[in-house]
C-alpha cells in the first residue's frame, strides 16, 4: 500500500526508510522523493530518512485545476507532513526549490527544524542581475508551450545538463513543474529574519549551479545567522555532518 499522510487540503505520498533521528528530504522542481531519497540513502542506517513528492506530483493529490502554487502553501504542507508523522524537529535536506521549502520553515516554523541543508537554492529577490536571465528563460518557456511542445518546455525549464531520470519525471509531472516555477519568486525575505535565524543552516553550492545560483548561495550565508556555505556535490556527506 502507498504511505499517505496529509498535507494541507491534499494527500502526500511519503517513503521512509531507517530510524533514529528525522530527515526530510524536500525534492526540486521536476524531482521526486524517490529520486531525492536514493541519493541520501547511506543515512537511512543513521536516520529515519523521509522523502515525499509533494502536491502534484507522483501520487501526491493538487487541486484541480493546479495552476500555481508559493512556496508557503509548499511549507504548510511540509510542516503538516512532519506533524502527522510526529518526525519534528528534522533535518531538512531541500534541493533547489525545496531548499526554498526548508529555508521558510527555518525561518518562520523553526520548532520543526533541527537544522538545514540548502541546495543550490534560487532565492533569486536576493540578486538582482539574475532578473535577465528568469526573463528569457520564461519567454522560452512560453515559446515551447505556445508551440505544443512540453518536452522542450520542460527542457527550457531544467536546462540541457539534466539528466535523463530528472527530465522524463519532469515530463509526467509537467504541470507540478510549472506550477512551482510559478511560485519560485514568492518567498519574501528580510534581512533582519534572516540575522535572526537561529537554526543551523548549511547551504551547498554545487558544480552544476548557474553563476545566479552560487552568487546567491554567497549572498544567503553572509546574511543568516547561524550558517556555512559548502561546495561540492555530495549530498549524503553535507547532511551527515549535520547530524548529532
């Protein structure tokens, strides 16, 4: 039977694997938690390691239509996950979107977070010269659709290094996926709420990241409270030095 738990006004496919303390893997745009939670398997042995795909995709429920979404309503349903699985406070392992996911819990729900690792998170109101760059990547998106082609619409999306699982779970769940490039601008952030946060934060600039991505990566760490910019590609290896 498939693991459900409750989001917020939708149902959640969820895996989990191991014991001991809670992980919470939170998958980019086009990903999945399966994907997500292959890649930080080796901490299942040391955790209680929990993917889900949120709203949209895999068997997770959206309403119908699903043209839009934030990335609060996104932290609601993560916060309601942890609540229903009594798995609080967690670890938070966020990719990409998801990293914008875990970065608003830590900020404004942070009796749920243990501690955060973000990942190349596009938290693009904090650089300002990245604006040319989301432009004309909407406006090949917009071109693929007006032409009836998804799969170049999602590749205008992921960008052409994707790989090949990343890319045909990004096809089948093409509507999740515009739906979140819709919201990835919604995040409002302050630096005063920043210089607060208290949680631990750990943000991880990847190889693959686009030049925005690791200026912002830069740019997060000067301003939290409590964090560490990384560099690298080992996602499994950048979660466990958080671990107790």
């Amino acid at each position: 039977m498939t693991p459900i738990a409750a989001g917020v006004g939708v149902q959640l496919h969820y895996f989990s694997a191991g014991e001991g303390q809670p992980l919470l893997a939170i998958h980019d745009i086009g990903g999945s938690g399966e994907l997500l939670t292959a890649e930080l398997e080796p901490l299942a042995q040391r955790t209680r390691l929990i993917g889900y795909d949120r709203r949209g995709y895999g068997a997770s429920e959206a309403p119908d239509p699903y043209l839009a979404t934030t990335v609060a309503e996104q932290s609601e349903d993560a916060a309601a996950l942890l609540l229903g699985l009594g798995a609080s406070p967690a670890l938070l392992v966020g990719v990409g979107f998801g990293a914008l996911i875990a970065l608003d819990l830590s900020l404004r729900r942070p009796e749920l977070v243990r501690a955060a690792l973000l990942v190349d998170p596009p938290a693009y109101s904090l650089d300002v010269e990245s604006t040319r760059e989301l432009a004309d990547q909407r406006g090949a998106i917009e071109a693929a659709l007006l032409a009836g082609s998804r799969a170049q619409a999602i590749g205008a999306l992921l960008g052409s290094d994707a790989d090949q699982a990343l890319l045909a779970n990004a096809e089948a769940n093409s509507g999740a996926c515009f739906a979140d490039y819709g919201g990835l601008t919604s995040l409002p952030l302050t630096h005063r709420e920043m210089r607060d946060c208290a949680i631990p934060i750990r943000i991880l600039s990847t190889p693959a990241a686009s030049a925005p991505l690791a200026r912002i990566a830069a740019e997060l760490d000067a301003l939290l409270g409590d964090s560490s910019l990384l560099t690298g590609d080992e996602l499994a290896g950048a979660a466990e030095a958080l671990l107790d």
